[in-house]
C-alpha cells in the first residue's frame, strides 16, 4: 500500500480513488455530526474516492473505524468540536478542522488532507492537542469557540461528578450522623457516617485535581493529564506551599492551562528517534509534572501564602468597624473563590472569634450558603437559560447549600466566571449585611441553615431572610447577566453549557446504540446512504469494534406516516405563519398538540427555547431542526412546516429557514428515538434534490409523499 505520506500517483482532488476515512462530532445536537459525515462522503464519492465516516455523536461512536481501515487509509479528516482520540491514527496524514467546515467544505478538506501533517502521536510536534484545533492549515471552523474555552469547559464537565457525588455525600452525613459542638458539626469517628463523610470528602479533595489535570488534557492529551492533576493537588493544599488556605477552583484553572501549554512546548523539543517512544509516558510527564510543581510551590505559593495573612491582618483591623461593612466584606469574601485563600480567609477569620465574638461566624454563615443556594434557584427560575446537565447540578447545588457546602456553585462559577462570580458576591454581600446589622450570632465554625436547624444560630430568623434574600439577589443577578448578550454566550464568545462542556469532553453519554446507517461512499455496492426508497421503516446499526453491522429493519410504516408515525398528516404545515425564530417554534409546537400527545404546550415551548440558548438548531442549507426533550408530551411527535420567505435562525452558513421540523420526545425516550430521529432527517436532508421536491410539493399530501422517504 502507498505510504501517506506519497499519495498515490495522479492522486489529487478528482481521483484517483484514494482510501480516506473522517470522524464527525459535535458537542450540542447530533444532526451536525451526521450532516458533517453525509457532506463529506458525498463530496468523496463525487471525486472518485472511497471514504469511511466514524459518527461520534450523543449517541456515542457509530460506523467505528478499524485497524484495518486506518492501516490502509491515505488520509484521515477530523471534522469535530469536541475531543476526539487521535492516538490510533499515528503515522497518518491527519488535518483536523471544526464540524462546521465538514458541512460546508467537505471537497477543500479532503483536497487539504493530502498536505496534511504526518501526526506522530502525543511526542511529536504533529498537530495539536485534542482541543479540536486545526492542526494545518486547514481553517479553524469553531464559530468562536476558542481553544481555551474549550479546554476549561473539559475540566468544568470532568469536575461536577466529583463536587455532585463528594458533596451530596458529605451533606447526607452531616444531616443522619452530625452533632453540634463547639468546633462545628461533628461526625463522631467510630460511627457509620464518618464513614460515608470521609468517602465524600475524598470526592471532594479529588474535585480540584479532575478540573486542572483534565483543561491540560483538553490542551496537550494525554501526556498533560499527570502534570495537571499534580499541579491541582498542590493548588488545593496549601500545607505544601506554607499557606493556611489552598488556591481553590482558581488556582486549578491556572495549573491546568500551565501544565497543558507546558507540555505543548516540551512536544516541539527536538529528541533523537530512539527517545521518542517514551516521551509521551516517561519524559513529558515526569518533567513537565516536576517543573510545575516547583514553580507552584517555589514561586507561585508565596505570593498566595503572602495575599491570606495580610487578608488576616486586614480583617482582624477591622473587627471595630461597623457590623454592616464587616458583614459586606465578609460576604464578599466567601462568595469570591468558594474554598479558595480569599474564602477561607474570611471562614477561619470568624471561625477563630467564634467563641468571643460569633457575630462575626453570624455573618459568614448567612454567606457561605448562598452561592449553591443562589445558582439552584436560578436554574429553577430560569430554566431556558440551562441544560440538562446544568440543572440537574443546580439541584445539587439547591442541596449542599442547604448544608453550607459553598462549593456546590463552583461548576458555574468555572463555566462562566465573568457573570456567576460577581452575582455571588453580590448575594454574599446582602446576606452578611443583613446579618451583621441584626447581629445574628453562629456559635459553631459551619455556615448554612443546617447550623440554625440544628439550634446553633443566635437570631435565627434574621438569619433565614438574610439567607433568603442573598440567594434570590444571586439568582437574579445571575439571571440579568447571562441575558446581556445572550444567555448562552460568555467572554470570548464562547457558547455556554456544563452539560455542552460536559459532551465536549465526554464523548459516549451511554445511550442507547440504535442508530441510522454507517456512512459509506464508494465502499461497495448498495445503498450508500442507508435511506429507505420508500415508507420503509429507518435501519438500525450497531457500532462494533470493527464496522457498523446492519441488524434489521422495522415494519412498514401505514401511508400517511412518516418516521414510525411520529410525522402524519396532522402535524404538517404548508406554510408557517410566523416570521421569527421564537414565533414559528411556538407555532410548531401547535401544531404538535393538534395530535393530543402535547400534555403541556408551554413547558414543550420553553424546553425548546431552552435547546436553543445552547446553539442554534438552525443547521444550514435552509433547514431547522428544532427539537425537545421533555416530560410535556406523552409521546414522540414530529412536525414539519414550510416557509417560503424563510426564518432567520441563525444557521452557520447564514441561510434561513426554510424547511422546519420540530421533534419533541419524552425524557425517557431522549436516548434513543430523539437522535434516530435527528439522524435519519440530518442525513436525508443533504439531498439538495430532496429539498427542492420538498419545497415544490403542491400541498400536505404530496409533502407526506416526499417525506415517506425518510422512513
């Protein structure tokens, strides 16, 4: 077989056939990932080449490429916002590009790849890491998500079963087995609680280390992972650098991205070919570990060390000052970094005054709930705003500040600093005010209202409307900054979205593995797409370790019905009315409560609109694919519009909408008939002679006609 790195003769952008293979993803929405690999294949079968598409979308890795198929491939195209594993492609001509580029230049790209790098694996200079970078030059494609973003938003996604499952169990053990006393609530060692709090605190201890060790994964792969979960260790343990507070979730981000860019320049050290084969596991990671670690404890840990004892100072100055702007400062304090230097300043500043003054305690305790408290309460008030993920965690979040846990709130805080850190300290700061002014009293050094439930809490209803009123002030601060410029946009441009991060670092999310048909061009005979011709029901495949295997096909679908039934007759439209984006998904979502299985319309509204603040449904070629999960309808359902005029929808090539499903699916069925869905329409909607006969037909019946292809 011809190396990659000398095509085969003649070979160029119009054949001959060449053996590619591509891997699509995307991190919000399957259908990109699926229109990603259709353009491709097309584009390949066009130019006379053979071309394979592994599909790593929600559903987890589809079509999964083999050793085989990389062994003989002259060239491999990434097509991905989110990380994708490049270690078994070592050896091969690689160019890695954002999904958008492999819906909207599929032909330049695989006319690019054959200049692309040689990538060499985690030791060499190939490339870059698995940030979905480009790695030539081949464009970045990433609509504004920049490489740093993403890489904080894989440590964010990494770190929140940590905070969820450490905190949940420290909250749980304190509740069933904590008693009063003058040091805190405490376990007592030889019961069963103590147990379960010391398997939660490890969660938590581990929480800082996951969020630094996997932003340098996110940056430089695998051989950044030790450096950054070393670093983040240190940044959480003051004891190592002579301070009495660690560096908190803030000292994590800066350990990750030093151990990640670390780790890139030491890539590009030239070594003698007889190192290279240990670089990636040996030398990277013991020096790029040893040097950062150093460089934190030698010289990044003073100055922390020094910032906490002149805090100390500062606050112990100010112990005569009136209530109120001690309460102010403390509150500030607390909400600032969550378990950083600047927060445990202010916690051991009161808890050391606990027993002479526990006004001071008083105000720290109103504070140091309201956070968590505050980021819940916004996710339930506002709950378009955040994923699934997102308010799962605010739930969480709901729980451990109950307890005092002030980290509960540091996953948002991670995602979008610019905005949830100052709505926190905003909240701080009112909830100690008040309890500084009504000289509340907290005679143990814990916060939250579990200390008042539990009788430690001197003015215990001042200390509730202090409570309460911090955490609504968090919450509607919060809300009133992620809504300038756009709910899901923070610094940099970057979309917003744990649960976005979370399936950018993530790839499977364990679903189910039914799904539409491998992508395949050129490679045999058949049926290149996998589309039914007529009303047939869609293909199932099941992504092995070697190929995608065909395992059935449904029954036929009754005339009139489309995609198992979900889409019939009721539930399509000529012409929508509407002329904006909000307007025709309401429109929409009428028209699938035509069919009775809609037990909430204006839940299936806001859970659609809630999709949309995480990215755009609009997937180009003048297509909108609107879609929801959610307990408002009874059972799947699909709708299908048209509008002539079209609707601006924010699509990435800039076309409006002019073709408009809407697909809603009940939350147990979101893991697997809401992507079959969204993949057999993504997949068939790439036919451009298939749009245009959908725009032309006459009237509802000859639409469903059309339609009836899909399956």
């Amino acid at each position: 077989m011809t190396s990659p790195a000398d095509p085969p003769d003649g070979a160029g952008a119009s054949g001959p056939g060449l053996k590619l293979l591509a891997v699509t993803a995307c991190p919000t929405g399957i259908a990109h990932t699926y229109m990603a690999a259709e353009k491709l294949a097309q584009a390949a079968e066009s130019l006379g080449h053979s071309m394979k598409v592994e599909t790593q979308g929600s559903i987890g890795a589809e079509n999964v490429l083999s050793d085989n198929d990389v062994s003989q491939a002259d060239g491999i195209i990434i097509a991905a916002d989110k990380d994708v594993d490049r270690s078994r492609f070592v050896g091969k001509r690689v160019l890695v590009v954002g999904v958008a580029d492999g819906i909207h230049r599929p032909q330049r790209l695989i006319e690019q790849v054959l200049d692309a790098p040689v990538y060499e694996g985690d030791g060499s200079g190939a490339g870059r890491g698995a940030s979905g970078a480009a790695a030539s030059g081949g464009g970045g494609g990433s609509k504004g998500r920049s490489v740093t973003y993403k890489a904080l938003m894989n440590g964010v996604s990494y770190m929140i079963p940590f905070v969820v499952v450490g905190g949940l169990l420290i909250a749980v053990s304190l509740a069933l087995g904590g008693d009063t006393t003058s040091k805190g609530i405490v376990i007592p060692d030889d019961s069963f609680w103590k147990t379960v709090n010391d398997i939660g605190s490890i969660g938590f201890e581990l929480m800082i280390p996951a969020l630094s060790g996997y932003i340098a994964y996110a940056i430089a792969d695998r051989p950044a992972l030790v450096p950054g979960m070393v670093g983040g260790w240190i940044a959480a343990h003051g004891e190592l650098y002579d301070s009495e507070a660690g560096a908190g979730f803030i000292g994590a981000i800066v350990t990750g991205f030093l151990a990640g860019y670390l780790v890139l320049w030491i890539k590009r050290v030239k070594v003698p070919k007889f190192v290279q084969p240990i670089m990636p596991i040996i030398v990277i990671p013991i020096v790029a570990t040893s040097a950062l670690g150093l460089f934190f404890i030698y010289v990044l840990g003073e100055p922390i060390s020094w910032v906490f004892e002149q805090l100390t100072d500062w606050l112990g100055g100010l112990t005569g000052t009136s209530a109120a702007v001690l309460g102010i400062i403390l509150g500030l304090m607390i909400a600032f970094d969550m378990g950083g230097p600047v927060n445990k300043t202010a916690f051991l500043f009161g808890a050391g005054l606990v027993s002479k003054n526990p006004e001071v305690m008083g105000a720290c305790a109103a504070a140091i709930p309201v956070p968590p408290l505050g980021q819940g309460l916004a996710t339930l008030l506002r709950r378009r705003m955040f994923d699934d993920q997102e308010r799962e965690t605010g739930l969480a979040a709901l729980f451990m500040g109950f307890f005092g846990i002030t980290e509960g709130a540091i996953p948002f805080a991670a995602a979008r600093p610019a905005r949830v850190i100052p709505a926190n300290m905003v909240g701080g700061a009112v909830a100690g005010a008040i309890a500084g002014v009504a000289s509340v009293e907290d005679n143990v050094p814990h916060g939250g209202p579990i200390v008042a439930v539990l009788g430690a809490v001197g003015g215990v209803p001042m200390f509730f409307v202090a409570v309460v009123v911090g955490t609504a002030v968090t919450a509607l601060v919060t809300i009133g900054l992620m809504s300038v410029g756009g709910s899901a946009v923070d610094s940099g441009g970057a979309a917003v979205g744990v649960g976005a991060a979370g399936a950018t670092a993530g790839g499977s999310s364990g679903a189910s593995s039914v799904a539409a048909e491998p992508v395949l061009a050129g490679v045999g005979g058949g049926d290149r797409t996998g589309e039914a011709s007529g009303a047939a029901g869609a293909r199932k495949a099941v992504a092995s370790q070697g190929a995608a295997a065909e395992v059935g096909e449904a029954e036929a679908v009754p005339a009139g019905q489309v995609l198992s039934g979900y889409l019939t007759e009721r539930t399509v439209k000529e012409r929508l009315a509407a002329d904006g984006k909000d307007a025709a998904i309401r429109e929409m979502a009428e028209l699938l409560g035509a069919t009775g299985k809609v037990a909430d319309a204006e839940e299936l509204v806001r859970a659609a609109f809630a999709r949309e603040d995480q990215g755009t449904t609009g997937l180009g070629e003048e297509i909108a694919i609107p879609h929801a999960k959610t307990d408002a309808v009874t059972a799947p359902v699909v709708g299908f519009a048209r509008s002539p005029e079209g609707i601006e929808w924010g699509a990435p090539d800039g076309t409006k909408a002019r073709l408009v499903f809407m697909i809603a699916v009940p939350e147990a069925d979101a893991g697997d008939e809401h992507l079959r869905i969204l993949a057999l329409l993504s997949r068939k909607l790439m036919a451009e002679e298939f749009r245009e006969r959908l725009l032309g037909a006459a009237d509802v019946e000859g639409i469903l006609g059309v339609l009836g292809e899909i399956g």
